[in-house]
C-alpha cells in the first residue's frame, strides 16, 4: 500500500469504566504497523487517559497506561492534548505522562509527543485529517 | 464513492447496528460500494447467530446476514474484541479450546488491521456508536 493517509485516533472517554480506552490503544498498536500518518487526540475524560500516577490495583484491571509510553518507538509523536479539556478538570501538563520520541534526523534527541491544543486548533486537526477514529 | 462503516456497539441496547444498517442499505441502493463493515467493542455481539429476538422484532444479526449475501458484503468481526466477549468462528473455537461457536453466517473473524485497511481504501469511514 503505497498511499499515505492521514489517522487521527480521537481519544474522548476516561481510561476505566469502559473498554473504549483500552480497545482504541489497542487499534493505535496495530495501525501504527501500517505506515501512515498518525495523531492522537485527548479531549473531555480521554485527557485522563494519559495522566500519571494511575494505580488500578483496588480496581482489578490492568493499568495500561505505561503502554502509551511505547508509542513514540512506533513512530507516534503528534499527541494533541486539548487545553479546555485539561482546564475543565483542573489538569495541567505536569498531570501528564511524560510521552516523548526521539528524533532521528536530529541525532536521536528525545523531544516531547505531547501538544497541549485549543478546541478551535483541535476542530482544524480534525478536519485536515482524512480517516477519524473516535473511541 | 468506496464507503467502509465501523460500528462500535452491540445490537438492541444501541441504536448503532440499526443505524449503520439502515445507512449501508440506503448507501448500496444509491449505487455506492462497500468496502467493509468492521464490528469492534461490544459491536462484536452482532456476529452470534445464537441471538434469538422475540418473533415481532427485527432480527438485527439475520438483517446483516442478509445483506451480506445480497451484496457480497464483507462483515468482520475483530478477533481480540471477539475473544473477549465470547463470539468464536470454528477455528478459533478449536484455537481456544472452547467446544462451539457460534458466528453468524455472512461474518469472518479477522484482526485490527482489517480496520486500518478500510480507512486507507475507502473514501470515507463512517463510526456508527457512542
């Protein structure tokens, strides 16, 4: 398959509760096998997705959210977190998995896969993107 | 245009299938192609041919089915999402140890990357769900 889309993989939904969170990475795994052009975005409860300190041994399931940690050696790097989103629930950047890549066409340098974005730049990532997921 | 649907819920709790349905008929009837119909999360449990709704209501599993075999379409049920909530064709059946299975006729099992490849093939991906 030579053409190249664009994927963005909408991420809207708190990471337990509901397998939405954890079925979505999982898509994101297999797609990134596929060589195209791929986003993330983290809007409403998805922002909760990827904070740190998640412990869900009282829940009984899997914590997966050092999976996302992985995603930049899948070449996932444009992660889009939205600012209302986070400013909603009284999250910042710190609050945040600390999600990098390393760059190698800058000598391998690790550099951040998170863009805290607004709904209005979220709206434009959208719309420039040719296949949306939305979990 | 090449249209290939995603439906995310399973039948009769969710107004998904019906709505993904109703669009693919509308869609083909209109002279459009289809490239796939993906079923992932609980969208899976519209691929057992176990589901036995009453006599006056639609039969949402038989509905695709059918529509399937009127348009050769292709109906994939994701493997890891059917694992988990029980829905085996007879090879995964016997893959796991389990002595049946119960897909739908019309339905394949197949994994993720079925997904992936309706988004790079179709014009458009549409999502029926929440």
């Amino acid at each position: 398959m030579s053409e190249t889309k664009k994927f963005l993989y909408v991420n809207r939904k708190a990471p337990y509760g509901t397998i939405y969170a954890l079925e979505a990475l999982e898509v994101v795994l297999i797609g990134a096998a596929f060589e195209q052009d791929v986003s993330l975005a983290f809007l409403d409860d998805g922002v909760y997705q990827i904070t740190k300190g998640q412990d869900t041994k009282d829940l009984g399931m899997k914590n997966f959210s050092p999976t996302y940690k992985a995603l930049g050696d899948y070449d996932v790097n444009k992660i889009y977190v939205e600012q209302e989103s986070l400013d909603a629930r009284g999250l910042t950047l710190d609050d945040l998995l600390p999600l990098t890549w390393e760059d190698e066409d800058d000598d391998w340098a690790e550099k951040d896969s998170i863009k805290v974005i607004s709904a209005t730049e979220m709206a434009k990532i959208m719309e420039q993107s040719d296949v949306v997921f939305s979990f | 245009m090449k249209f290939s649907v995603m439906i995310s819920e399973g039948p009769y709790t969710h107004q998904a299938s019906d709505t993904a349905y109703n669009f693919t008929k509308a869609a083909l009837e209109d002279g459009h192609e289809c490239f796939r119909i993906f079923f992932y999360h609980d969208g899976v449990n519209n691929g057992t041919r176990l589901a036995s709704p009453p006599q006056d209501d639609r039969n949402i599993v038989n509905r695709w089915s059918a529509l399937a075999k009127e348009h050769k379409l292709d109906l994939v049920l994701c493997v890891a999402a059917a694992q988990r909530r029980g829905i085996a064709d007879a090879d995964e059946a016997k893959r796991n140890g389990k002595n049946a299975d119960n897909i739908a006729p019309g339905f394949r099992i197949s994994g993720l990357g079925q997904l992936i490849e309706a988004g790079i093939q179709s014009d458009r991906l549409i999502t029926f769900g929440d």
